[in-house]
C-alpha cells in the first residue's frame, strides 16, 4: 500500500512539473511573438498623410484663378463685372437674388473685391466683395446665382499699447499708425472721468486689448480690458468687468465710470412743451424744430447742472435763448439752459461746475411768452430729447461680485505694470 502510494506521488509530480514547462513554453512563445510583431511593426514604413488642401473663401487654391481689384469711385456691380467678362443678364440677375443679403448699391469705394475663375477655362465662377476684412459676400456666376454671406476665420490675439500726448489724443494714435477707432474706444470709457477736449502735452496713456487678423492682416479691434489714463499726476483707471449682468467699466473701488445726469435741471410745475420736430411757436406763429423741453416754473426757480462739466458758453441772444448757458460735460453730451433770468454767481466759461450745482434761475428773456426753463441737450453734436435720454447704470460692483472684481482687478494691474510707455514716437506697422 505504501508502495503505491509513493508511486502516485511521484507521478502527480511529474504531471505538475510537466504542467509547469508546458506554461512556461507557451508564455516564453508569446512573448517572442509580441517582441518579433513590435519589431516588424516598428520597420514598417508608414506613409505620409495626404497634403492638406488649401482653400480660399472655400475653393481650392490649387483649381482656381483669382483676380484682385478694388471698387473705385461711382463704380457700380455692373461696371466692375462686365470688363471682366460677365454678361449684363448674369449681373441683373445676381443683383435682384441678392437683395434679401446684400443690397449692390452700397459698395464701397476702395473695398477689395476678387473675381475666381476656373483655372483651365478661365471662365468667372465666382465674384467675392469683402464688405470688411472679417465679412465678404459670394456672388455665384454659374448655376443658381445664389448670394450668400460669408466671415472669415479670425484669429483674436491679446495685444497692449501706449502713448504719450503731444497735442491731441487722436493725433497720437495717428502718429503711432495706430487704428484711431481705438481713440474713439478709449475716449468712449473715460468720457465721464476725463475731459479729452483739454488734455495736456505730457499725459499719457496705456491699455490692453484685443485686436483681430484675419490671414495673420490686421482685421480690427475687440474689447478693451482695462486702461489708465495719467494728466497732471492723476491717474484714472478703467477695468472692464461682466459677471451676473454687471457689465462695464469699473475704476479700482468698483465703482462705475459713468454717470447719470439729473433726471430735470430745476423744480417744475409743468412741462409746457416737448421736444419735437415741428412745434407751432407761440410768438412766431410758424411751425419750426422745438428741440428741448420746456419747464413751466415761476421767474427765479433755481436752475441746476445735470451733471459735472465745463460751462462752454454763456451768452445773450435777444431773438431767441435769451440769457443762456452752454455746459459741456463730456466727449458725448452736451447740456444748454435758455431764458434765464440772470447766471449764479461764479459761472463764467471754462469754469468746471459740479452736478447739482446752481448755474442760474428762470426767466423769460429773448423770445418767450412766459418764465420757463427751455432745457436742451446735445449728444455727439445732435439734439436729442431730454426725456428720453438713457445714461448707463451707475451702480457699484455688488458686493457678491466683488471678490470676483477685486481679482481681475489685481490681474489687469499686473498685465499694465509690463506695458512701457514710449520715450519715442515709434509706428506700429499693424496695417
């Protein structure tokens, strides 16, 4: 019994060691096979991707023919179109297929414009009008003569600049070649805080933003992100901040840099007459503009200034405003106050006054039938109605929103601090 015990024994062990090199083969094979495979795998020649294709206003620069010109005064789509071979029937029919897109009639002088042609046959395809460097237009010559719109791809980049003044903040931009639709943009967020129309030689500016191109070419200006604006020692500083509906240009205690102008220079009884295009004049007896509101209000009713500024005019006028005031408050808006019985004390042009600050009182000097207060305000040059002019909102960041404030804040200084400002004037070369 021993005896075939030791037996069974000796064969299980043999059965397990057999097992166990039958394992250790197969696992030695596979592995062979993996690293031979890797091997083969690694010395295959893999083949090149096929060449990208390259495409303008998406066609392929490879099958196409382009020729480029540009809109010259007075010229119209027919006479751009048919020197270069596109008969009249075409061209009236892509005019009236365009209407719903773009009306031909507004072509400008001096935009480009590309005709595509089939590079074997050379006959037009395609006539391309680039309404600006980021929007074109495609007028099919062929088949349907379908109008359709077209934006480039557009590439934004951050960019920064700087300057000094000489004499004007336009004229720096000008002489740096720099867009002046940035000046405009600038002008636009301090014309609360800053009168520009008053600048100094030596202030300065610095700024960053963003700027678009389209092909790696200059294509226009984005957002501002925040500004700062020296004159005479003093800094103002603009920081562009939207979160929860808050959206505009904060200085760095969050508050707005706009303000919003008395809803009424004074105290009234009444308004007794509108603004309005056509009014009948009571001392006249004809129909002319009425471009103010006028203020029923006893002689003497103190008149105040909507808003801070710089009294630009103070005058007499016997055939109409009487004694009037002229206060300009900022690169936008501008107020007048007419029939003033006598001016406040004090206020003589180029004095700088305060909202709510008394300028004057009610009268009925120069052509009036009775004491009122005719009240006037002109935005951008051009009379608006006083009624109806909506001033920004002039809250405060929120106080959930100002940690949010507080670090873009903080950002935006450090992003400012690396912008030098020039010691010479030195060209952009953008455009």
């Amino acid at each position: 019994m021993n005896d075939n015990y030791l037996c069974f024994i000796t064969m299980k062990n043999k059965i397990f060691k057999l097992i166990l090199l039958l394992f250790i083969a197969i696992l030695i094979i596979g592995m062979v096979t993996f690293l031979i495979k890797d091997y083969i795998q690694s010395k295959k020649i893999t083949p090149p991707p096929p060449p990208e294709v390259k495409l303008a206003w998406g066609f392929p620069v490879d099958s196409i023919k382009v020729d480029t010109f540009s809109v010259q005064k007075n010229q119209c789509l027919s006479d751009l179109l048919t020197i270069r071979g596109v008969d009249l029937s075409t061209i009236d029919q892509i005019a009236k297929n365009s209407k719903l897109v773009f009306d031909v009639r507004h072509l400008k002088s001096g935009n480009t414009c590309y005709l595509i042609r089939d590079k074997k046959t050379l006959t037009p395809t395609h006539f391309i009008y680039e309404e600006s460097p980021i929007n074109f237009y495609t007028f099919e010559l062929k088949n349907n003569l379908k109008v359709t719109r077209g934006i480039q791809d557009v590439d934004t980049i951050r960019s920064s600049m700087s300057g000094t003044i000489e004499s004007s903040l336009w004229n720096s931009f000008i002489d740096r070649g720099a867009d002046p639709n940035l000046a405009i943009a600038l002008s636009d967020i301090f014309a609360w805080t800053v009168d520009f129309f008053g600048v100094q030689k030596g202030d300065r500016y610095r700024f960053i933003y963003d700027e678009y191109r389209v092909n790696g070419k200059y294509a226009g200006i984005g957002k501002i992100y925040c500004a700062t604006f020296e004159s005479e020692g003093e800094k103002t500083n603009a920081y562009l901040f939207e979160k929860n509906g808050q959206v505009g240009y904060y200085d760095e205690a969050g508050n707005s840099l706009r303000k919003a102008f008395l809803k009424a220079p004074l105290s009234f009884s009444r308004i007794s007459s509108h603004f309005s295009a056509s009014r009948f004049h009571p001392i006249l007896k004809i129909r002319r503009p009425h471009y103010g509101v006028d203020y029923a209000a006893p002689t003497g009713t103190p008149v105040y200034s909507i808003g801070d500024g710089v009294v630009s005019q103070k005058a007499f006028q016997a055939a109409g405003g009487g004694n009037y005031l002229v206060i300009k408050h900022n690169s936008i808006y501008t107020s007048q106050y007419m029939h003033l019985s006598k001016f406040a004390n004090g206020i003589t042009p180029g004095v700088r006054v305060k909202q709510g600050q008394l300028i004057g009182f009610v009268g009925m000097t120069g052509l009036a039938s009775g004491p009122h207060l005719d009240f006037r305000i002109f935005q951008n040059g051009s009379p608006v109605d006083p009624l109806k002019v909506k001033t920004p909102p002039v809250e405060p960041i929120s106080t959930p929103n100002k940690i949010f404030f507080n670090a873009v804040r903080d950002s935006m200084d450090k992003q400012l601090e690396q912008v030098a400002y020039p010691t010479t004037v030195t060209p952009l070369h953008r455009r």
